[in-house]
C-alpha cells in the first residue's frame, strides 16, 4: 500500500475510512430529496413545471451526491511506522490534512457514545500530543478499541519502552481510605505520660 506524500522507508500499517454510518444522514436527505419530484409528478401531471423541476434535481441531487460519496473515499486516516495522519476531504477542491509524528503521542482514548455507534462499533479514537495540535481526533472508527490497541502496539514498536509506559499508561483510579488515627482513651494518656 502506497499513498501520496510517502516518506522513503516508511511503511503503512494500515488506511482507514470511516464508517459507513457517516453516510446515513446524507442518505436519508437524498431519499426525502427524491420525494419532492415524485410528489410534484402526482400533483402536476408531468407538466412543463415539473420537467424543469426535475431537470433542475437531477442536476443538484446528482452534484450533492457525487461531492458526498468523493468526500467519503478520499478521507482517510493512515498509520505508519513514523506518523498518524488524517486526510479530511470536505469538498472537491478542499482537503485538510493533519499529522503527527508516533513519538509525539503522548495518550490515547477512544469513545463510543450513542445508540447507533454502540450497534455498529463505531466510534472516535482521540490522540494527545504534545505538538502544537495538542489532540487529534480519528472520528466514525469502525472497532475503535482494536485500531486503538495496534496504535499502541506500533508506537511501542517506534518510542522507547520506558517513554511509552509514562505517556500512555492507563491511570488506574485511586482509592482514598478514610482512616482516622486512633483516639488513645484517657488511661492510655496518662500511661504515656508516666512513662515519658
């Protein structure tokens, strides 16, 4: 596997995309899209407004719907055995891409919050660096706690054992006993007091 901008020796462990969950809202406002001129069709009797109108859809439908499904394949997230990096394609002539080199990761988390993102496993890897981009969020991760398990079983192959254990070690939370000194009774007292 090669992508653009690739470094000599560097090796790719992996391309993702994202879920393909990312793609049901826009979906769903395609179908109710499509409605309007079935609805305009009954209503006008395939007249002259409603050929425009339809026309005119086909043409908007069709344009919205080729920049969703571009967006979709060209945003990518890869993983190298030098840098983490996210390619967010939000138009056809717009691509953000953002990266951070493997001995930079400082924490990683991964959340999964809702209904349908717990149904389908899916769900955001977050990433703490300590670059100038102090978090970097993987968003609409198919099986976010395997991907965040070969994140860490890279970076441990990358940054030497004793760095990664400080920076992404798991803090476990810590338990406060409520002990309060013993109280000596007033014989107790007074023995030591003898005796001192």
């Amino acid at each position: 596997m090669r992508f653009e901008g690739q470094h000599p020796g560097e090796k790719v462990i992996f391309i993702l995309k994202k879920h393909p969950a990312v793609l049901f809202r826009p979906a769903l406002v395609f179908i109710l899209i499509t409605l309007v001129p079935i609805f305009a069709f009954i209503y006008f009797k395939f007249s002259w407004i409603f050929s425009y109108g339809f026309f005119f859809w086909l043409i908007f439908g069709g344009v919205w719907a080729f920049r969703t499904w571009y967006n979709f394949q060209k945003s990518n997230y890869i993983l190298t055995n030098m840098r983490l990096i996210n390619i967010d394609q939000n138009g056809v002539f717009y691509k953000s891409v953002s990266e951070t080199p493997l001995e930079k990761i400082q924490d990683i988390g991964f959340e999964i919050k809702g209904f349908w993102p717990s149904m389908w496993d899916y769900g955001t890897i977050s990433v703490q660096t300590a670059g100038a981009t102090e978090r970097f969020a993987l968003k609409f991760v198919e099986e976010p706690r395997k991907i965040k398990d070969q994140l860490i079983a890279t970076i441990q192959k990358v940054v030497p054992k004793e760095q990664f254990q400080e920076s992404v070690r798991e803090v476990e939370p810590q338990v406060q006993l409520d002990i309060k000194p013993k109280q000596k009774n007033r014989h107790e007292n007074d023995n030591s007091d003898f005796w001192s």
